[in-house]
C-alpha cells in the first residue's frame, strides 16, 4: 500500500475514532460532571484502542510482521499518550483562555496533531521490512 492510500486509511481511522472519543468525553464531562482535561484522557485512551485496532488490523496489516502486536501496541499508546500530552495543554488553552466548548476544543487538538502522529505511526511503528 502506498503512502498516499495509508494517509488515507489512517485518516478514515482516525475520523472513525473521533466519535468514541467525543462520545466518552462528553460522556464524562457534560453527564457525568467529570473535569474536562480527565474527561479528554480517558476519551483519548478509548479512541487509542479503537484507533489501533482498525490500523492493525486494515491499514497496516501487510507491515504488522516486523514486531508483534503487544509491542506495536505499546509503541502506539506511547506515541499517543506523549501526543496527548501536548493537546492537553492546547485544550486548556482553547476552553480557559478562548472560552471553547469542551469536546469542540478537543475536536481542534486531534485536527491539529493529525499529520504529526500518522509520519510517526508510518515510519516507526509500522515502519517497512528491511530489504533482503
């Protein structure tokens, strides 16, 4: 599969995984009266599982040999959860400072770490086999 077709395919998981990480947020925080910034990790951690699921299983699944699905696994929470740690910040900004609805805001911070977190899954996680 090409780069441009797994951009593709990344962007369709990715927008896949948008609505549990909405649905948990606001979920959490507008039902549940959760602070929004724990609302955030907690939806971000079931858009992880879902987001690696569907890569692993159709968007990488002829580069999934290289490493075994535990290690890829991890190396896509980490990847995710060090991201996650820069839209926190991001996502305070927008709702304190900018007065943003919460799961808008949040909507923002995943449009705007889309490009960086697909050059990282692509050419560490799933990076290709070596050439023989």
């Amino acid at each position: 599969m090409n780069r441009l077709l797994r951009l593709a395919g990344f962007g369709a998981a990715g927008a896949s995984g948008v609505l549990p990480n909405l649905a948990v947020m606001w979920l959490l925080s507008d039902r549940l009266g959760v602070h929004y910034v724990a609302a955030a990790v907690a939806a971000t951690e079931v858009a992880i599982a879902w987001n690696f699921v569907l890569l692993d299983t159709l968007v990488y699944r002829k580069r999934r040999t290289a490493r075994r699905w535990w290690a890829r696994l991890t190396r896509f929470a980490v990847l995710n959860n060090l991201d996650l740690a820069v839209r926190l910040p991001l996502l305070t900004l927008l709702v304190g400072s900018l007065h943003l609805d919460e799961v808008g805001a949040n909507l923002a911070t995943l449009v705007a770490a889309f490009a960086l977190r697909f050059t990282l899954t692509d050419r560490f996680i799933y990076r290709p086999p070596e050439p023989a």
